[in-house]
C-alpha cells in the first residue's frame, strides 16, 4: 500500500526511504514543513554554522572527548539557552529544530538531534541512543561510552550511571535497559520522532497533523498491517471517509478474526459519511 500524501519533494525522507545516506536534520525539517509549510531551512542551517564557528576556537587543543562534550554542553544550555522543558512536551514545536532554536525549549530527542548536528561539524560524532522514555546521545571513548543528555542541559552520564538512572526512571529490569543503550539507526530514530508526533496529535484530537505523520509511518514502513490499519481509522477521523472506506477496504482481505466486526463497522462509518465529507 502506497502512502497517500505526496512526499516527492522531501530529498532526504526520500532517501531515508531507499536506505540511502541521509541527513536527519533535514527530515525533522522537511516533516516540520507539514506544519510550517514557510518554515526557512537556511536560517536553521546558518544557526548551526554559526555554533560550529563559536565553538571551533574552544575545541582547539582539546583532545578529550568528555572535555569537549562539555564544551559543546555549555555552548547550547548555557550561551544559547537551549534545553528541556515539560511545556515541550504538550506542542508539536518541541519536536521541531527550528522550533526548538527560536524557543529554546525541547524534548529530548530533537534536543539530541541538535547535539548530534552541531557535533557533527565539529568532527565529534554522537549517536543517538533510543533509549526508553527518555532519548539520549552517546559517543565511544577509550575509557567507554559516553552519554549527553541534552534535555538536562548536556549532562554527562557513564554508561553504569545511565543504565542505572534509566532504570529508575522506567522501573525496567536493569539488563533490559543495558540492552537499549546502543546507536539507534536513522530510521529507528525518524520512527521515534513521528511515533511522538503522532501521539501529540491524536491527544490533541489533530487528526489532519496525525493522518500526515501516519503516512509517513507507513511510507517507512508499508508492510505494517498496524500502521495501515491505524492510517485507515485516522484518515476516518480526519474526515477523508471515500479513502478510509478503500483502506479499511483493503484490510478486510487480511485482518486478525478478531478485527474484522470492528473494522467492518468502520467502514460502514465511513461510507456513511462519504456524501459528507467528499
């Protein structure tokens, strides 16, 4: 099943789709492009030069990977006033980049994402850790992993003192959580990043913004038989009843036995509403 918004001018989605190298900046930018459709990429991009600039001076001579960490941690939290906020957590901008810079408030994966670009051009490379309920960074030093979490402003955490803190923080058997603390890839991190708009907006009762990311989720994934059936009961909510009715459609051929009267009276709905809406 294809997705049913047009993503072609999204360069680098595209390439995360084909498995392609790709820039997760620039997909956080083109998803918030959804919201912002004026949204001006070369002034995000110039706010990330301008800190590689301000930092390059300060990381000459310094050939410890926690030392410039810290460095780079006190540029962001602390000069540019960049950190987390539980108010992030209630609004699609804590998601976006370019949101996050003019607020100076996000969550702590588009937090990561901003340490992970601006490291980059530094030539310090952070990986992004999908960590349960909270997103972290982490690099690989001699002396071990390092974890950042931006969200607390770049502190620094050994890997025994993030498991541990995680483990609190979740109630998750300790070995359950060592097992997450490893580099997530770039589709494991966009998932992650729609999977949280998502909620936000289907909590907000935002079924247009929802039925958008859903379409992302099933263009990364199109074989998912939740995904599709979740795009068919939001694109319902969102008012699109001719082709909810096709989707739900579409996944009476293959639904669970113990899907099927619900997913019939969904379709029902929605060819009721089909004179309504369309």
């Amino acid at each position: 099943m294809n997705s049913e918004v047009d993503f072609s001018r999204d360069e680098h989605f595209q390439r995360l789709l084909a498995r392609k190298p790709c820039s997760l900046t620039l997909i956080n930018l083109e998803i918030a492009r959804d919201a912002y459709p004026e949204i001006d990429f070369a002034r995000t991009l110039d706010w990330f030069e301008n800190c590689r600039q301000e930092l390059a001076g300060h990381f000459r001579g310094i050939h410890s990977e926690r030392e410039q960490l810290e460095v780079l941690a006190r540029s962001i939290s602390m000069d540019h006033g960049v950190s987390g906020s539980e108010a992030a957590y209630r609004l699609a901008d804590g998601s976006f980049l370019h949101r996050v810079i003019e607020t100076g408030q996000g969550i702590p994966l588009s937090l990561s994402l901003l340490y992970m670009e601006v490291a980059e051009r530094l030539g310090l490379m952070l990986s992004g850790v999908s960590s349960p309920l909270h997103f972290l960074t982490m690099t690989e030093t001699a002396a071990g992993p390092i974890f950042l979490d931006g969200y607390s402003g770049g502190r620094l955490l050994t890997e025994d003192e993030a498991a541990e803190w995680l483990s609190d923080l979740t109630q998750m058997d300790r070995r359950q959580v060592e097992r997450t603390l490893e580099p997530a890839d770039n589709r494991a991190i966009v998932i992650r990043m729609l999977n949280n708009l998502r909620t936000l907006y289907a909590g907000n009762e935002n079924w247009q913004s929802a039925w958008i990311v859903q379409n992302r989720l099933v263009a990364i994934s199109p074989a998912s038989y939740p995904l599709r059936r979740d795009l068919a009961l939001i694109a319902q909510k969102a008012q699109h009843s001719a082709t909810a009715a096709r989707l739900l459609k579409s996944l009476l051929n293959s639904c669970p036995d113990d899907e099927q009267e619900f997913l019939t009276s969904q379709l029902e709905e929605a060819q009721r509403d089909i004179p309504r809406w369309n």
